[in-house]
C-alpha cells in the first residue's frame, strides 16, 4: 500500500470512522531535469533571500501573507494546526446527494479511505454499504494542506474514495465561451448519434499514453545512440479548413462500423445535395445507336475523298 498522506476519521453522525488517505492514482508522467547543455550539468533553483540575497535552507522559509504594500504576516505550520476548525482532523459528512447532479468539472483529485486499524472495520462496512444502497454519494467537508476543502464519497469496487471538490464559486462560467446559436438538422443530429452508438464501448482500460511512449523510445535512441523513430505523418486537416458535416459523419460513421468488423455499406443514410452557389456538372448524354453509325461512317467518307484527289 502506497504511504498515507493524511490521518484522521470520518464523522457520520454520531459515528466516527478512524481513515487514513492514501493516494488513487500514479503520475507516469516522463520528467526532466535542467541541465547545462555544455556539459549535462544540473541546474537547480536556488531559494534566495530578496533583501540580503543570500541562499536559505529550507528549515528557514515559512509562510507570508502580504497584507499591505511592504507589509506581510508571519504564520505558522502550528498556528494552521491549532484553528478552531472542525474539520481539522476530521472528514465531516454534511449531506448525501444524487449523483448524477454533481458536476464532474468540479471533481479535482481522488484518494481511497484505508480503514485505521480493526476498530474502524464495522463502521467502514456500515457507510459503504449504506451509499452502495441509497445509490446515493455523500458530500463532506476536510481541511487539508492549510484550507478547509469540499469532498465528496463514492464506493469503487469496495473501498470508500474521496473526492476533492471545487467550491461552488471556484467553476467559472462557461457563458462567454459558448459558441453563437446555429442551426443543425435532424439529419445531422441522427448521424451524430448513430456515430455515438458506433463509438460506444463499456471499458476503457484499452486506452495508454501513446505520446509518453513516444518520448520514452526517443530517450531510449538517444541513450543508445541509435537513430531517433520516424516522425508520424501528419493527418490533421489544416486549421479553418471547412468541412462538409453530413459528409464527415457519413465517413465517420462507416469507419466506425469497419473498425469493428461491420458491413459499412449502409453507413450513408442521407444523400448530400449539391450546394447551390457550385451546380451539379451536367453528364455528357449517352450516343444514341444513330449517332453511332454517322460517327463511324465519317472517317470512311474521308477515306474515300483521299482516294479520289489522289487519281
């Protein structure tokens, strides 16, 4: 099990849960050093003071708060520790909500809840089971890292997991970004779902970091000295190009069936109309079987003329 990063209980009424937070997930991020490009030399940041410009150890920085121009606040890691807050050590249920109305985009990080020794197993049990059934989540409050945090609880495959939260005013309203009303066609929306329904799948664990791939096979050439992989060609459309929609997820839709093994032929199920500022091209008409026969007897009277001039 991953070390703990926080120790405390969780507060269910008159219940109390001993947890301890340990991390839900791994950053497999690929991460690099600075370095001196002369000579692959570390370059580190060095903490330095503004005012005597000397380099201080860590045990000599601490908090500051500017409350004025040239004037700031010392406080302490204690001074935090000692608030008069309930949630100091404590993940506090306030509320139990229906999922489906928590807005993903204010869920931040997520930790599982580890029971804290033999006494906590009952009461860990009880909660689970008591949010496996209600189909409910509840919604708590924690201090944590120097500020009091909104949580939320959730049941993953048996463990209790812990949410951080945005407060209602940290989510910026997405108003000015939403694009200009537009008209689509219920043609279009059809295709659009039955894309979607192509595209649905029930597990996503197929998905990996193809671009951390990428950088670690370039870190390996390089550290072996072998030539770097092939750059991958670009596919992309140009930016601001504009695009046919139905047409585009017509092909959409029949990649999406061929991907899985189907028989695309009937991904097209609507007919495009020519635009009329570009008229459809006119078909050269079909010969007829008299045309035919004067087209063919034209390089024979030719033929005879020749013959004659010539006597």
């Amino acid at each position: 099990m991953p070390r703990p990063l926080w120790a405390g209980a969780i507060s269910f009424g008159l219940v109390t849960i001993p947890v301890k937070i340990v991390s839900a997930t791994e950053d497999h991020d690929v991460r690099f050093h600075r370095v001196h490009l002369a000579d692959m030399g570390r370059v580190r940041t060095r903490k330095v003071c503004e005012i005597d410009g000397e380099v201080v150890s860590q045990d000599e920085i601490g908090k500051g708060y500017e409350i004025a121009k040239d004037e700031t606040v010392a406080v302490t890691d204690e001074e935090l520790e000692q608030m008069p807050l309930p949630t100091a050590k404590a993940i506090e249920i306030v509320a139990f909500v229906d999922a489906d109305s928590i807005d993903p985009v204010r869920i931040s990080d997520s930790y599982y809840l580890a029971a804290d020794g033999q006494v906590a197993a009952k009461p860990y049990t009880l909660l689970r089971k008591a949010l496996e059934r209600s189909s409910k989540v509840a919604v708590a409050k924690f201090a944590w890292h120097g500020r009091e945090r909104l949580g939320l609880l959730r049941i993953r495959e048996g463990a209790i997991v812990l949410h951080s939260m945005k407060w209602p005013d940290e989510v910026r309203s997405p108003d000015e970004l939403a694009p200009r009303e537009v008209e689509v066609g219920e043609e279009e929306i059809e295709q659009a779902l039955q894309l979607a329904e192509r595209m649905t799948i029930e597990d996503l664990s197929g998905f990996h970091d193809e671009y951390r791939e990428a950088l670690e096979d370039i870190i390996a050439a390089k550290a072996e000295g072998k030539p770097l992989p092939a750059p991958a060609e670009d596919e992309g459309r140009e930016k601001g190009e504009v695009v046919d929609l139905m047409a585009a997820l017509n092909a959409s839709v029949k990649a999406a069936k061929e991907s899985r093994g189907e028989d695309g032929e009937d991904a097209t199920v609507h007919e495009m109309r020519p635009s009329k500022k570009t008229p459809r091209k006119k078909a050269p008409a079909k010969k007829t079987a008299a045309s035919k026969k004067s087209t063919a007897s034209k390089p024979a009277k030719k033929t005879a003329a020749k013959k004659r001039s010539a006597s």
